[in-house]
C-alpha cells in the first residue's frame, strides 16, 4: 500500500489574495500594514502584468497562503484599463478580492496638506484636479470592486479596525457587523455637526440644566442619568431609536457604508443628549456591532 503524499500545514488553508487599490491618500498604505500584520504576505506596488505570476506562487507556496498587494495610479491609465481582464485570469488560480479605498474630495485635499505630500499626478496641476484626474483613470477598477470602503471619517486606528474585523481568521467579509458607529452628543445652540448622517433631538425630555444641584454635572453622572431615565418617554425613545437603528445599519452596510454618525441634540449638549449618547452606545454594542460615543459639546 503506498502511503498518501506528504502535504504541508499551508496546502489545507483557505488560500486568497486580496487587492487593495484606490484613491491616492485614502489610506492604502495603512491599510497594506494592517493586512501585513493580520499575517499577509504584502506587496506594495505589484506592476499589473505580475499579478497572474504572484497568484501562481501564492497558490503553489508551501508557505504562504494570504496575501495583499496594492495596484494604483502609478500603473498608468492605460494599463489600468486592462484590470478587468487580468483579475479574470486570476481569479481562475485564486480565490480573490478586490478592496477599494475612497475618500471625499475635501478629505484627501486635507490629508495631502497635510503630510505635504505632492499627488502622484500632480505635474503642474492643482490637488484638487489630480484627484479628479485620478477617479477618472481608477473607474475601471472600481467597477469592478468587492468592497468599497469610504475612509471620509477614519482615522488610521478606525481604518485598521475596519480591516481587522473583515479579514481577521480569514472572513469572508460578509459578516453583518462590518460598521463603525459613532454616537455623538451635541448642543443645538452650538449648531448640527456637519458630518451627521441622522441626527436625534432629544429637547422633548424633562431638562436637568433647571435643578441646581444637576447644573454644573453632565449626563454621565450617575444622578443626571437616573434622572433623565426615570421618565417613561426616555424608555419609550430608547426603545425606539434603537428599533430603527437595528433596522437600519443592515441596509446601510449592504449599500457599502462603513462609517455612521448618529448625532444625539439637547439644547446645550451637556445633559440630555449626553445620557442617551451612552445608553445608545451601550445598546447597540449589546446588539454586536462597533460603536464609540462621543460628546461634543460636554465640558472636557
């Protein structure tokens, strides 16, 4: 009887190749680290021609059996239009995905400001037509995308979070909990944060800021809380806003958001919204997703 071939540890892993690609300063590079440091073997920069090679040797190594590399603008808008046929070819050999990184306008303009970074097609033009220039060359990969990832609101520790909870123990990235949710008190007399994507006005509950002994506290004290939970309309507005978030966030990741902003208004932003802020926060974190609560107004 002959006895079964030897076969390394790495031939019965999940073998896959993600591509990471995207706008210049959108964070492709911290992106590649996190990758890297989930145990990816990472490529920066993989000319389009070698990409069929690479998913060759991922597929055969003995040793690795993730990997990511990054294709972007340097490759040339001519060569970018052949990505569609290439990714075909690979996908052939490998299990692949392909992640594109995107931010606003605005954003990428502020993060070039502020690393002084020039924009790799900046050759005379201002920033804001390179980047222009630059959606225009990329649409071809973007069409043809896995996920898109917006990182308009991320920092670098919010982008790695993202990554970590999508790729870690080789997720297949359909994992309904793919969102970070920030909840965010706010004064109303201060003005409705700009990046709000649903904002709550909670000046309908009984206002501590009228009982002396409450005026110089913030909704975290435990006696403000009590306060403001002791009104059945609290209960009965919690129930409730929670329901409809529960509602909501599937829809908005199966639409690719991976950042919501739930801003949470009482007239100055101390008090009220800051007690709900944290019972939302701690409700929807119940629920399984990635929440963090913030308060913008409440004295530091």
């Amino acid at each position: 009887m002959v006895a079964p071939a030897a076969t390394s540890p790495a031939a019965h892993e999940q073998r896959e190749l993600v591509i990471l690609t995207g706008m210049s300063g959108s964070g492709k590079a911290s992106a590649l680290k996190a990758f890297e440091d989930l145990g990816y073997y990472s490529v920066d920069n993989l000319p389009l021609e070698l990409i069929p090679s690479f998913a060759d040797l991922v597929q055969q190594s003995a040793e690795i059996t993730r990997a990511a590399l990054v294709i972007d603008v340097r490759e040339g808008g001519l060569r970018l239009d052949r990505f569609p046929v290439i990714l075909k070819k690979v996908r052939k050999v490998l299990s692949t995905r392909v992640v594109f990184l995107e931010a606003s306008e605005d954003a990428i303009v502020r993060r070039f400001s502020e690393t002084r970074r020039p924009h790799p097609l900046g050759r005379g033009e201002t920033v804001i037509e390179s980047i222009r220039a630059e959606r225009t060359r990329l649409d071809p990969v973007r069409n043809v995308a896995d996920i898109l990832l917006d990182t308009t609101k991320f920092n670098v520790h919010d982008l790695r979070a993202h990554i970590v909870a999508q790729f870690e123990h080789g997720s297949t990235g359909k994992s309904d909990r793919n969102l970070t949710i920030s909840v965010m008190s706010f004064g109303f007399k201060n003005g409705v944060p700009a990046d709000a994507d649903l904002v709550f006005d909670v000046r309908f509950l009984p206002n501590p800021h009228f009982i002396p002994e409450f005026r110089k506290l913030t909704g975290k004290h435990p006696k403000v809380a009590k306060y403001v939970r002791q009104f059945p309309q609290t209960k009965e507005f919690l129930d409730k806003a929670t329901d409809m978030l529960l509602f909501l966030l599937p829809h908005y990741i199966q639409e690719g958001k991976s950042y919501l902003t739930v801003a949470i208004g009482c007239t100055g932003g101390q008090h009220r919204s800051v007690m709900i802020t944290e019972e939302l926060k701690k409700k929807l974190g119940e629920a399984g997703y990635r929440v963090k609560a913030g308060h913008r107004d409440m004295p530091r």
